[in-house]
C-alpha cells in the first residue's frame, strides 16, 4: 500500500486519480496542493484528499509518489518548486496530455533527472473541470499511457503501474514522441475542430438562430469545445508541431471532399463517407 | 383524426413519425411505402405502420397526408410516382434536410405544384438507421421546420403543423433558402467534419492504435460519423452551396488557430479556445 500519494493540482483528473486510489485502497494517505485554496478545502470536504498543503516543497516531502495534474504550461515551475524536497526514491509523474513537453520540462527543472520520473497520461475526462467533477470511476476500464525515459527506474515503472492498474485503468508503454503524435490524432485535434467551429458558427450573424436548431448531432459534436480553456491552450502549444501535422493532412481530406462536392461526384462523396462509417463502427462503437 | 397517413420510406425517421401518431392518436391508420419490403414487413410486425404497399401509386391514392421520407436523391422519383394518384386534398410533405432541393424536385415531377405541397424537416434524428431503430418519442421537444412555398395552402400548412405538434414537436416556418443556411451550418458541416476526421485517421498507418486510444471526447465527437452514407451524400450534395460556404469560413478559423499555434501565440489561441467554451456553454447546453 503506498503510504502517501501527493496529487498536484486538485481539479476534476487529479481528483479523479484520489478517489480512486482511495476507493481501490491503494493509498493510506492523499495529500493535496494547489493553488487555490478553495478547491483543497472543498477536496477535504468530499473526501477527495486527507489533507492538504499550498506548499509543494511540504506537499511532496513526504511523499511515495507524487503526481502532478496541472495544465502543461505550469508542469516547468511546479517540478522546480519540487526539486530539493523529494525523496530519493519518490516516484514523480504527471497526466499531461502531451509527453514530449512534460519531459523537456522536467529537464529544465531537474536538470538531471530524477530515477523516479515517469511521465503519463490517462486517456480519460470529461468536459467538466474542477473538483466537485471528479469521481473515483473515471479510469476504470480506460487506457493510460506511460512514457517512461532512459533515466526511469524499473520500480518507478512498476510503481506507477500498479497505481494506474488498481485503480481500474489499462496500462500501455510507449515512447513520449509516439504518444505525441497520436494524441495529436485522436484527442488534440477533435478538440481544436470541435473550438473551431463552436466559434465559427459563434461569428456568424444569424448565430441564435443557428444555435436554435442545433439537435443532438451537433451536442455531442461540440461537447469538447466545453472544455477547459486553459487546459487546451497549454496542449495546443506543447503538442504544436504534432497537431499541426495532423492538421495538414485533416485539411487535405476537406479539400477532397469539397472537390467532389464542387463536381457534383456523387460515388467519390459517397465512398468517402462510407469509409468513414465503416471504420467507425469498426474501431469506434464497443 | 387524420384518416390515412402514408409514409414513404419505412426507417428511422419516416418509421419514428408513424409510431408518434399512432402513440398520440393523431391517425386511424398508417400505411407504409417502401423499396424494401423486409423493412416493409418488419413495420407491420413492430406495429410501426398498419398496412404496406410496395407501389406508391397505391400507397397515396387514399393518403390524407403523404410524408416522404427517403433521401433526397430519390424525391424526384418518388413525387413522380404518385403524381397523378394524389387526392385533390392531400397534404404532401417530406423530411428532407435540405428543402431548395426538395422544391426543385417536386417542380420537376409534379410540373404545378398541388396545394397540398408543404416541406419539412425534423430536426432530429440517431446515427442509425432503418426501422428497427425508430421509437415514438424521437420528435418530443425537437424542432420541425416547415418551408412552405407559394402555392402550398393555409388548410395543408395547418395540417402539416397539427401533425408534428401532435407528435410533441415545436414547429417553426422560414424559407427553403434560409432553412438550407442554417442547416448547413448547424448539422450538414457538423456531420462533413466528423466523417472527414474519421476517414484521415482511418488512412493514417498507425490507424488501429489511434482509435485503440480514442476515448469518450472523440466516440462523442464522430458518432455523426456512423450516419448512413446514402443520405448524407445526397445532402451533400443537394446543399453543396450553402455547406461550401460554410466550410470556407470553417476553414478560415481553423488557419487563423494554426497560425496563434505556430507563433506561439497564447493569448490568441486562448481567446478564441475560451470564446469557443462560452458561446457552447451559452447556447447548447440545455
């Protein structure tokens, strides 16, 4: 049983991550840091940590593993604030959405880096953010995804993984430049079409109207753009490269089916959108 | 009490329409019309529909309203079926999701439009189709749009309304031009985006490992994507225009986003991130 988790940045997937450790008795004591005081009140209240700190050097001093679930534009000064007050043998990881970033982070921060560093991302969530959104069921049966470095040791590795796995998750290891791009894939630019067009449609003038006769196609299309604004301006940049990749390619397709819409192409129309609805039902429905 | 409706295209909408009038009493009896007779006959064993007919011209000759509900490719087709088999009174209508399209068919079939010939669309509807996926409550609180043209009547528009508002839906009456604007923007391009984004990531060569890490964002954000292809080709085409434009201004946002990434500009791409979040969490969410 780990003796203390220290959950960094206390909203809706590190508060998910202290649920669950604690519903799964994995944990005999969560501690909780974050910058707002209110949110660490409010995580005692429910039941989400056992108390909490504002310091990170007090919060992860005593710390088994440490994880840090802040947006990825903080990830650099909160493993600073970390540095001369973990323990040796501490495992430290995070749930970025991006992994290349959080590394280079962390050998910013560390300048060496440290054995028990082990990045990871839980492919979970939910367009809500703080706290009170949190529930410890939210890994159950989801992937996470580590992205151990050369420096990691084994029984950080095998730490981390226990953690993920008793909480309900399915853990997969790969490097941080693979998860990157298929991330960019399959999270970051959905997020960055469904924003898009939420505020493409926003600009137009009959946009009332428009948002009016919106069904729930459209509901479950842009639920995403719901999400935290700081949370994906931080993903858009550390993960800039990869999803403008995937961008590219995404833009190239519009165009073919724009062409074939221009031309009237009814087959070429029609096995584009084929192909997609069978690769979904395919891959997508389980 | 309408005496006789009929239904041309027995699936999940035209067979949603014929189990909310038989659930809100609106009809004596409902006849089905159909290319499929296995659909036809599992109508009749559902008790989606009274009686079949696999030739329109019997199907409409003692129609007190005929609701066509096939894709719009077929309209033309279908309207000249059962042309000169109309009772002078019937209404006629459709469900078609673009209407300047459904016009221009009927002129072509009908020569004179009948007075009885008022357009429509429910704004509503699943990723599945056929009557098997079709229930009674589908057009509850949903939107029905009427385009009613110059020459329909005030006796067919009213009938038409009392249908659908019958089946709990709330009517609202615009011109075909503005109805395929809106639409084009708040479902047609929606629906483009998602089977675009699907059929990219299914040519990617690491395509079974994306969707393998896809999570519940991106099931939410391409189940348009499971939409049965035969229709959203033909409205594809049959609003090209109207989506074109909309695509282009899409398109515009989406290189003013691309380009905030690639200069690193935070403060843009959160401006646009977080007007996105307002404006959804403004207008959708109900």
């Amino acid at each position: 049983m780990i003796k203390q988790l220290t959950i960094i940045g206390v909203g809706l997937i590190g508060g998910s991550l202290a649920r669950a450790a604690k519903k799964n008795n994995l944990v005999q004591r969560v501690v909780g840091v974050d910058r707002n005081i209110d949110q660490l009140k409010k995580a005692v209240e429910l039941g989400v940590i056992d108390a909490y700190e504002t310091d990170i050097a007090n919060g992860v001093k005593d710390a088994e593993i440490v994880v840090v679930a802040v947006p990825l534009g903080a990830m650099e000064s909160v493993f600073a604030a970390m540095k001369d007050h973990l323990p040796a043998d501490a495992v430290i990881s995070d749930v970025g959405s991006s992994k290349r970033s959080v590394v280079d982070a962390a050998k910013k921060a560390f300048g060496q880096l440290p054995p028990g560093f082990v990045p990871g991302h839980p492919i979970a969530g939910t367009e809500k953010s703080g706290v009170e959104a949190s529930f410890a069921e939210l890994y159950e049966q989801r992937c996470v995804i580590i992205t151990p470095v050369e420096t990691s040791a084994q029984w950080a590795v095998e730490k981390l993984q226990a953690l993920w796995s008793g909480c309900g998750a399915e853990v997969s290891s790969m490097s941080a430049e693979h998860h990157d791009e298929v991330l960019a894939a399959t999270s970051h630019l959905p997020h960055v079409l469904a924003f898009a067009l939420v505020d493409t449609l926003g600009q137009m003038h009959e946009s009332k109207e428009i948002f009016k006769y919106a069904a729930g196609g459209f509901r479950d299309f842009t639920r995403i753009a719901s999400s935290d604004p700081d949370v994906w301006r931080d993903i858009c940049l550390a993960n800039g490269d990869a999803l403008l990749l995937t961008l590219e390619r995404y833009k190239q397709e519009l165009d073919t089916l724009a062409q074939a819409i221009v031309a009237k192409d009814a087959k070429q129309v029609e096995t584009i959108l084929r192909r997609a609805k069978q690769i979904r039902d395919r891959h997508v429905i389980r």
